[in-house]
C-alpha cells in the first residue's frame, strides 16, 4: 500500500525544497521590509557632501549610503536566522521534519532525556547566533 508520496528520493527532494523555499521567501519578505525602511532613514548628509565634492553615483552608494546600511543589515539578517532556528522547531513538531520532528518522536516515546538534550542545544543555538550578532553589531558601528 502507498502512502501519501511516493517512497522516492525525488518525492522526498521536491517536499523538502517546497519547506526551504517557504522560509526563504518568509526570510525574504521580512528583510526587505526592514531594509527598505533602513534605506529610507538614512541620513541624506553624507550623500549630499559626496555629491558636492564630485563623487559619482557608485562612491555615493559607496561610501555614503552602505556604510549606513550595513550594520542593520547585517543585524537583521542574523535577526532572521534566529526566527529560522525557532520556526525550524516548531514547523517540524507539527510534522515538517528537521529538529522538531525527533523532539515530537522523543516525546511520544518519553525520552525526556533526549527532549531536554534538544531543547537545551536549541536555546543554546539560538544564544550562540544572538552573541554573534550582537559582537559583529558592536564591529560595525
């Protein structure tokens, strides 16, 4: 008797690439709003001053704009990893796959153990990944 798919590694291949492609688009969606609000806050002095000297659009862009841009792109994209970890937990606990999926196994069978191994590794993942932005934002301004 067949399942819901077939038992091919195409079918699997195709399943997980529809899972990745929703979170890059969900990824996508929130970095370009918080970006395009970012873009739309800087501040249009240094742009101005290039400008003034003779600078063309690229060393306008260059060194006015991106140095602008970049730490809170770089603090927002590592703000989306960290809703990626989270949401990768919880979209494979309601049957996705991934991390989620054995924590919902261990629990079904009681192996505490290995629930709380997993959730301890996640809170610490997600940790690791908020000191890292948190450094590389203090590197940048």
């Amino acid at each position: 008797m067949r399942g819901r798919y077939p038992s091919t590694s195409t079918s699997r291949l195709h399943r997980t690439c529809r899972r990745v492609n929703a979170l890059f688009l969900f990824s996508l969606g929130i970095l370009v709003k918080l970006i395009s609000e970012t873009v739309e806050a800087i501040d249009p002095g240094p742009l101005e001053a290039i400008r003034a000297t003779g600078g063309n659009i690229i060393q306008i862009i260059w060194f006015g704009a991106i140095p602008q841009i970049l730490p809170q792109y770089v603090s927002y994209s590592l703000y989306v990893l960290e809703i990626n970890v989270r949401a990768s937990v919880v979209l494979g606990f309601v049957g996705a796959g991934g991390v989620g999926l054995i924590l919902k196994q261990q629990l079904s069978l009681f192996n505490y153990g290995n629930v709380s191994t997993i959730i301890f590794l996640t809170f610490v993942g997600v940790t690791v990944i908020d000191v890292v932005s948190t450094n590389v934002r203090k590197r940048l301004v």
